[in-house]
C-alpha cells in the first residue's frame, strides 16, 4: 500500500502523518495521536478503547498494521489509527490544542457543506488568490441548475490550472489553443458503432443499461454525424486536427441526441475512443471527473455557445 507523508501544521510544531490517497485517509500512531492533541498516550489509548466499546467505530475498520522506522534506523511493525479515529478521539478530548482542532474541523465542515468543497490554503501557497479565481470563472462558465458532483467540478478547475483560460477569452472566443495534431486519421461510422455495440453489451452484463441504451432514434444517425466529423471539402479537411475532430465529435453526440437514451455516456465514450485511436490520449488530463464535467457542461449548454465549447474542449486536450 503506498503511503505519502502529510505535515499537519499544529502551534506547537509540524507532526508527519501517513498518508494514504487511494483510500483518501491518513493514519498516525497513538504518540503521533497525542501529540497532535497535547496530551499523554494513555489518554489515547482510553479514548479509542471507550469509542470501540461504545461502537462509534469498528475497530478492524480504523486499524492497520504498518512498517516504521524509529530513531534507531530499525523498521518495526506498528498500530495506526485513520482519519476517522482520529477525529473521533479529537472530539472527546479536553486540551486547547483539541479545541483548536474542533474549531478548525467545524469550520472545514462548514465551509463544504456550504460550498461544496474545501480548500488547503498552505497547499495552495502564494497561488492562493489566484485558485480562488480560477474556481470563481469555472463555476460562472457552467449555466444556472447544471448538476454535476464536486469532484468533476473541481477536476475542471484542476484542468484549467495551466492554462490561460479567463472568462474574457471565453466570451470573445479568444481561447488560447496550444499546440494541435495534424494527422490522418481513419473513423468510420461502423467501426464506432462495433465498438459501441461492445460497451452497451458491457454495461447491460452490469445492470447499468438497457437495451434502449445507444439505439439510433433514426438509421445512421450515428454514421452521420461520424461522416460529419470526417467531412473533407476541397480536398482537405473541414476539421483539420485531431482536436477538433475529437471536440465536434463529442458535441454532435451530445447534442444531436442520435440515440433514444445514453447520449451523454455514448458521447464520452466516442470521444475517449478516437483519442486513443490517433494516439493522443492523455488519460492525466481527461480523467473520468474531467469527461463527465465536460460532457456535462455541454449537454447543459445553449446551442448558439457551440463554437466556444468546441474551443473550450479542443483547449483542454491540446499538448502544452
């Protein structure tokens, strides 16, 4: 299991805690407990033998057996305790650094219930105000009533992060699209519907469609709007780049709505595929928070911004 170490900054000093992000929580040894509480070890080991006595927490949940490496250069096998120990002995115990965690913990909580996210100022550093903005322009980009979880939201921010992106450009379509593929290559209509065919049969195996997932509304629907996509005109390519493509390829999907359910997820999948097809995937930038956030913010879209959401698309896939 890897592990990365977290500094909590307490008044007192900094103390390294375990940090566990696969499985978003950190674990600290009782000494490491008591000192970010300044308090003595039994204290600890009182509180979390009341909070599995009283069944706040299942102990076999919270606990882990982990290597350490003391003082001595030897690595021993040690007891932590996660998170959600943590803060649950964080609550009973009676010392001003416990308080000072409380109140700091009742804030945090305050703040994502009302925002829907949190933010680590010392992470974000000088950078801060600047972050600030950059969340304040994606949360006015997407409309009024648009549904998407925190996490896609804020995956737009992360993908904003090194770009020039502001809200002017935006509106004056004056994005900033770095480098494009210019390449051949081949997309067909069948071949796109053989492999949709592959992922509706996928998620009908899980119970997460149905047989009305990815059916054409009209015959060829989807080889349509592919020939589209492919379109040359004077023997070169109405879109020339593989960006474009991709970006068109996933509106057109989204909003055309060539089939009686599944758009959205069909639309997403498309996209993936022809990136990965021409080679150009980067699965760092287009995570899946990132593809249901943009798909997301197109599906909700007014059409008259297609220009600027294609841009918008061809922007944040485009290499540095």
């Amino acid at each position: 299991m890897k592990k990365e170490t977290i500094i909590y900054q307490a008044k007192s000093g900094a103390i390294e805690l375990k940090g566990d992000f696969s499985k978003q929580t950190l674990w600290a040894t009782q000494a490491q407990i008591a000192d970010l509480f300044g308090t003595q070890r039994p204290a600890i080991t009182k509180h979390l033998k009341n909070i599995f006595k009283e069944k706040e927490l299942e102990e076999k949940a919270v606990c882990s057996i982990l290597e350490h490496t003391a003082a001595d250069g030897k690595t021993y096998k040690t007891q932590y305790y996660n998170l959600d120990a943590i803060i649950a002995v964080g609550y009973r115990i009676n010392s001003k650094r416990a308080t000072h965690f409380r109140i700091w913990a009742t804030k945090t909580l305050k703040e994502h219930l009302l925002q829907g996210y949190t933010i680590n100022r010392a992470r974000v550093g000088k950078n801060y105000d600047a972050f600030m903005q950059a969340v304040a322009d994606v949360r006015a980009l997407l409309p009024k009533g648009m549904k998407a979880d925190t996490g896609s939201i804020l995956e737009l921010v992360r993908m904003f992060a090194d770009t020039w992106m502001s809200l002017d450009a935006y509106d004056k379509e004056k994005l900033d699209i770095r480098k494009l593929t210019k390449k051949k290559v081949t997309l067909t209509g069948a071949k796109l519907a053989e492999s949709v065919a592959v992922l509706k049969g996928e998620l009908i195996r899980k119970g997460e469609a149905t047989d009305l997932f990815a059916a054409e509304r009209n015959r060829d629907a989807l080889a349509g709007i592919v020939g589209n996509v492919m379109q040359a005109f004077g023997g070169a390519d109405v879109y020339p780049s593989i960006e474009s493509k991709a970006a068109h390829l996933l509106y057109f999907i989204v909003k055309n709505h060539p089939f009686v359910d599944g758009n959205k997820r069909t639309g997403a999948y498309s996209f993936v595929w022809f990136l990965n097809r021409a080679k150009v995937l980067d699965m760092t930038r287009i995570t899946p928070e990132a593809l249901t956030a943009i798909t997301l913010l197109i599906a909700a879209s007014d059409p008259k911004d297609k220009d600027k959401l294609v841009k918008l698309v061809m922007m944040l896939i485009s290499r540095k």
